[in-house]
C-alpha cells in the first residue's frame, strides 16, 4: 500500500509539473505604455505625480500580463507542487486617440498562417442594438526584432495588422494629433446641455484631419471622473503629439436629447482590439459575435503592400478612434490581457533565396525581388546576403542559388 500511495504521489507531481509551459501563453511584458488623455488615465493603472517610468510599466504589467501561480500541498506524507500559468483579469485605458501600449510574451509569437493571437478588451454588446454596444477600436502593429536586442528600439521593424477598415475611404492613413496640457486650476466650462460635462475646453488638441471642421476642438472632463486625465507620470510635457492611421467614427446618438443620450458604437468588421466582446473560450472560433484573434498574415507595410512574417516580437496596440460620445467620454481603446494560440510553435527554416515564401528557390524569387527593388521595399525577407539592403546583389544571390 505505501508503495502504491508513492507511486500515486509521484503521479499526481508529474501531473502538477505538466501545466508548466515551455513557453507562457499569455502576455509577459509591457514595455511601453504611453496613453492619450483621457478619463480612465491615472486610474487604470493608478498612477502619481512624477512616479518614475519602471514603475508605471510594472503596475500596467500585473493588470494585464500573466504569471505563475505556485501552489504547494500535502499528500500522504509527499509534498506536491502545482504550477500554473495564470491570465491576468484586470486592463489598462490607452486614452484618447493615439494611446498606445507595446506588449509582449516570453517568446515570439510564430506565424502559424491561422489566429495566431488574440488581445482582449472589454467591448460589450447593447441592449438595443446587436450591431454596436460598446466598440473602441485599436489598430494592432506588429514589430520584428531585426536588432536581436530583445526590446523595441529604432533598428526593428513594424506593421500593422490590416484590418476590416483598412481600405475604406474613409480610413486615413497619415493622420497626427497634438494635445496641449491643461490648467487644472483655470476656470470650468460646463455644458448648459448636457449636465455630466462640467468642463467643456478641458484639454485642447489640433490635427491633420483632412475634413477642416475637425481639426481641433476639446475633451471634455465630466462629473464622473475629475481627476486629471493628463498622464501624471509625464510631468514635464506640455504637449502630446500621436500619428498613425484613423478610422472613422463609429458611434451614434440613438436616445434623442444630449441629455437623453444613448451612444451606441457599432462593430467593424474584424481586425481590432476592444472592437468585438471577448471569446469567452479563449480559443480561436470563427463566427458569432466574438472577436476570434488576429493573423499574422494580415500584416501590411507602410505603402500596404502585403508581408511575409514567419514570426514577431512584439506587438502595439493604439487607439484609432478620435471620438467624443457625451456623457460616455472619448472613446478609448481597452487592452485587457492577450494570449498566444501556439505558444510551443517553432519558428520555421527559412529556405535561402525563398523570397515569396514559396517552399522553393526559382524564377519566382528573381520576379518577387525585382518587384520589391522597384517599389523601395526593404523588407528582411528581400535581403538575401544579410548585408541590411535589398539590391541588385540579392538577385544575383538568388541566381547563384538556382544555378547551383
């Protein structure tokens, strides 16, 4: 019997001693967060006047970022070890628009030519209208690491995730905004509307936006929220300036009155973090009403040329909405946690001179080189002798390869 219990005991660690994963799947580090103002700012993660950066970045990481979780007990006499991974159940606001966060797991994510990834936020549908509820959407970036350094930094390389909008007229892609720091202490404008507003010309902002009666205006501060929404640890800036591509607004006035207000956001398509409420499964599931993840393959480089990435490194969620909703406040993007769908894949070989991602080295490769020569592309995969240039000399690589 004793040997029976032993051999149970040691079962059951065996076990325990599985659920550790070679790889975390969810998210393990924050290695930027810059937020817009906003009304969660300061409170989702609290932050103070003056807190150093480390320590903004470590409260941003517990609210969304995985960790081990230990637990220890006793059976028969043998001591058990259980350890497992745990997904974070807290967010963080990104503001207005622009705010943006960088993320990362403890390894990269491979592309597996599926959802490859999912981040989550707290969309939610409406109770009048299934089409829309709560939807803020943020553009999601991709970034490899090309300088090995294992950070973002200026050598690396980033694209962005095309999403359902991507294409659509009204999407503009050159778009930058500037907000001006406020003077907590000047006098309020409040709303002789809507009477959640006690301050209407809070913080002012300016923009490129192609359309002239909106290139500046205000964000509010309202009744529910009257701390700053300056980002407090950013002490020393008077002014934040954003750019990245915009999406048109997505919310309308479906209760009448201002001050009868009821904003329903509606839903894009696909391809946006806090657009579409969160799989509960948490596993990738196309249809419904769930945002199943996201594609590596989408991703697109500044011209919107399409990429070959058989991996990335990090990724960079942004606010890409410029939208005030009354009483509700701007619309801001949400990053809740995030999770990788394959967290034991293995980066594929790359096959030498394979500049289409074809599986072989041909003509083709010539062709898709020459192609990418004319356009100005530098993408990794055209630099075939890894001498930081996509030229003439990749081509005669290439030639070389086919002819040997």
């Amino acid at each position: 019997m004793k040997q029976l219990r032993s051999i149970f005991a040691i079962a059951l660690a065996v076990m325990a001693a599985s659920t550790l994963w070679a790889n975390h799947p969810w998210l393990t580090r924050v290695y930027e967060y810059r937020p817009a103002p906003g009304q969660f700012i300061n409170t989702m993660p609290v932050c103070r006047v003056g807190e150093p950066v480390d320590s903004v970045l470590a409260r941003c990481q517990a609210a969304i970022c995985g960790y081990i979780d230990t637990t220890t007990t006793t059976f028969h006499g043998q001591t058990i070890t259980r350890i497992d991974t745990v997904w974070a159940e807290s967010m963080i606001s990104l503001g207005g628009y622009g705010g943006y966060v960088i993320v990362g797991f403890d390894h990269p994510v491979v592309n597996m030519h599926t959802w490859d990834f999912e981040i989550q936020g707290n969309a939610f549908v409406s109770e009048q209208q299934s089409q829309g509820g709560s939807s803020e959407p943020g553009i999601v970036m991709v970034g490899v690491d090309m300088d090995g350094d294992g950070v973002p930094s200026e050598g690396d390389k980033w694209y962005e995730l095309a999403g359902s909008e991507y294409d659509h007229p009204s999407t503009q892609h050159d778009y930058s905004i500037t907000y001006y720091r406020p003077d907590e202490n000047k006098p309020r404008t409040p709303s002789h509307v809507d009477p959640a507003l006690n301050d209407t010309t809070y913080i002012r902002w300016t923009s490129n936006d192609v359309n002239p009666d909106s290139t500046s205006g205000y964000m509010s501060r309202n009744t529910f929220h009257n701390q700053p929404y300056w980002p407090l640890w950013l002490s020393g800036e008077q002014t934040l300036t954003y750019s990245g591509a915009k999406l048109r607004c997505n919310a309308v006035n479906q209760g009448g009155l201002a001050d009868q207000s009821y904003f329903v956001q509606f839903f894009y398509d696909w391809g946006y973090v806090d657009n579409l409420p969160n799989n509960p499964a948490r596993i990738p599931q196309e249809g419904g009403s769930y945002n199943p993840g996201f594609k590596i393959d989408w991703a697109v480089d500044e011209q919107g040329r399409h990429v070959n990435l058989t991996h990335i490194d990090f990724i960079k969620v942004y606010n890409a909405i410029n939208q005030y909703c009354g009483w509700t406040g701007e619309t801001s993007t949400e990053v809740a946690a995030g999770i990788d769908y394959h967290p034991e894949a293995v980066i594929p070989q790359a096959l030498p001179g394979d500049v289409n991602s074809d599986g072989e080295v041909n003509i083709g490769d010539v062709n898709a080189l020459v192609s990418m020569i004319l356009a100005g592309d530098e993408s990794a995969s055209g630099d075939v002798n890894r001498d930081g240039e996509v030229n003439i000399s990749d081509v005669n690589q290439v030639i070389a390869l086919i002819l040997q």
